[in-house]
C-alpha cells in the first residue's frame, strides 16, 4: 500500500513537468524562425544558393556557391607530310639542278583553321630560304594543305624543314625533305647523276640512248637528234639552253601516218627516222640522207627484204623498203645528208632498228 502510494506521487509529479514543457515547445521554434537559422534555411544552403547580406536583427548569415570548373580543349593531334613536285628522280633519289624550282608541298591532318608554317631551306649550311606559309583547307575540309617554291643558286645537298608550332588549337610538328643539286657539267667520258638525268630526259622524249651513266658516243648521237629535233641544227654539245628545254621536256616528233601501224616514218627535213606504233612514237635515230645528187626516194612503201649483217659495199643490217633503197647502217653517217639515196643510221644504231622492224612494215619518207 505504501508503494503504490509512493508511485502515484511520482507520477502526480511529473505531469506539472510535462505539461510545462508540452507548453514551451512552440515558443522555442518560434525564437529560431526569428533570429536564427531555422532547419529550412539550413536545407536551402546545402542548395548552393546566391548568398545574400541583410541588415538588421533578420539578418542571415551568407550562402557559400559551389566553385564553377572551366573545360579545356586539348590540342589537336596530326600528321604533317611533305611532297616535292618538279623534280626528277635518279636511282629513286630525287634531283634537280641550280636556278631550277622545285615546289615542296604539305599537308597537315587534321585540318585546323587559322594554322601557319615556317619553312627554312639550306644547301649544305647556308640558308637560302626562310619564309611562314598558311595552312589553307581542302575541298572536303579533312585536310589542309601548303606550298613553297625553292630554287638553289648553287649545286649541293638541300634541306627543307617544316615546322608546324604547337597552338591552342593543334599540337606541334615537324617534317624534313632532302634533295640533291646537281652541278651541270657534263662531257665525253663523265659519269654521274647528272649524266643519268640527261639520258633519262632523252629517253623520256623517245630518242634512242642506252641509260648507262656515261657520256658515250650514242649519248652525242642522242643530244644530235634533239638538237635537229627543235630544228637547231646538228650538235653532240651539252650547253646550258639544251639543258633547259630538255628538262622542261620540250620536243616532239610528230606523227604524219598514224594509220600505218607498226611504221618508220623518215623526216628528210630534220635528218631523222622515228619508229611508231600508230600514233605513238617509240623511238627517235639521227640519219644520213640520199645526197643532192642520188637523193632519197619519198613517198609511201614497205619493207620487203631484210638482211642482218654487213653486205660487201658496207651496208649493215639493212631493211629494203624500195629497189636497192633501205634503212641500214654505214660508217661514216654523218650529221648532213651524204648516202647514195638510203636512209644511213650510225652503226652503233643499226641493230637496235633492225630488232624492231619486220617484213611488211610501212616506210613513209617525205620531207
């Protein structure tokens, strides 16, 4: 009896407490919502709000704003390649010769607008070139492209760097080109690249020469007939102008009977007898022509007799296109029309004609 006497009185005095606090819970919250931060505002800040400043006793403290992060663009990964245009090659190594341009071209991968490049050019150690070129776009834009012209004034080595600068926008490159400048002295009994070059050209124009590398006789006899070629007369010489038009590839035989086929048309007029196919010229030889006094038969034929071998007045494999007229070798075959009316190549020339031309091929002679 007394212990539950002494619970009830417990209990009897704890319910005042509760009641009081029961009674302040409000005023508590209602202080907060007046002068501090209440459990809403401190929500909203985890927000990353704009922090405001108020004066007064409502006055909150500032919002802290999440640090903004800027992306960059890294450069753009490329290729760079270098092309030479009008240059030859000799032996796959590419050449040219003093005072001769030679385009060095580009081309960068990926295309970047607004890019530049500085070309530097030496022979040997002198710079001859230094120059900024820009970057300009391909059709299609996957690709830009750039050109400089460089000529040497002086035989030797060249080297041309490209650099491309690294930017903003692309990464740095570099790309190297050598060729050779060739000296352009050449006589009976050189050698060289040089010499190779002149024969290629020749050949590159059909006149006959074996690519040897030496300036032998059928070399002579190859510059001669370019020389009657361009109508500049009768020369074996190698000077300075030749040079030029026979690396600008001048010189043409052309073609009056393209409708004979396999043929050999002889020029009277510029002392010169082609081999054809048809329209197209396979090979060029420098002759000696019936002189004034037993000239040379004109007009259209075909070969009829052929005999390999030297005959007893000196002949030397002969194709007889007419009577006792044909295209043979002789010695001498000057460089002016002196044979008793045939078509004389120089012996050395001889056979190389004789391999091509058959029974029944066409011979046309006019002047």
């Amino acid at each position: 009896m007394s212990r539950r006497r002494h619970t009830l009185t417990l209990a009897a005095w704890l319910a005042p407490l509760t009641l009081c606090l029961a009674t302040a819970g409000p005023l508590i919250a209602t202080a907060s919502a007046a002068g501090g931060v209440s459990a809403t505002a401190a929500s909203t800040t985890t927000q990353a709000q704009p922090a405001t400043t108020t004066s007064g006793p409502a006055a909150t403290r500032p919002t802290t704003t999440k640090p903004t992060t800027t992306r960059t663009t890294a450069p753009a990964k490329g290729t760079l390649r270098l092309y030479l245009f009008n240059a030859f090659f000799v032996n796959h190594q590419p050449v040219t010769v003093p005072g001769r341009k030679v385009q060095v071209g580009g081309v960068l991968r990926p295309y970047v607008p607004g890019q530049w490049v500085t070309v530097r050019a030496f022979v040997g150690r002198r710079l001859i070139k230094s120059d900024r070129r820009p970057v300009k776009r391909s059709r299609n834009g996957s690709y830009g492209r750039f050109s400089e012209n460089l000529a040497s004034p002086r035989a030797g080595q060249l080297s041309v760097t490209i650099v491309h600068a690294r930017t903003a926008q692309q990464v740095g490159l570099l790309a190297r080109r050598t060729y050779t400048v060739l000296a352009e002295n050449a006589g009976f009994g050189s050698t060289g690249k040089f010499v190779a070059l002149v024969q290629q050209r020749l050949a590159a124009l059909h006149i006959y020469v074996p690519q040897t590398g030496v300036y032998d006789q059928q070399t002579g006899l190859a510059i001669d007939a370019y020389h009657r070629l361009l109508g500049w007369g009768t020369s074996q010489s190698l000077d300075g102008k030749t040079i030029s038009y026979l690396l600008d590839g001048f010189g043409a035989f052309k073609v009056r009977y393209q409708g004979d086929g396999t043929h050999a048309e002889g020029n009277l007029s510029k002392q010169l007898v082609a081999l054809v196919y048809g329209s197209r010229v396979y090979r060029i030889y420098p002759i000696s022509s019936g002189k004034p006094s037993t000239p040379t038969i004109l007009g259209r034929f075909h070969v009829y007799l052929r005999t390999p071998g030297y005959l007893p007045d000196g002949m030397y494999y002969s194709d007889f296109f007419y009577s006792g007229y044909a295209i043979h070798g002789f010695d001498p075959a000057p460089d002016y029309a002196a044979s008793h009316g045939c078509m004389r190549l120089p012996i050395i020339d001889a056979i190389s004609v004789f391999n091509w031309l058959n029974y029944g091929d066409a011979v046309d002679v006019y002047y």
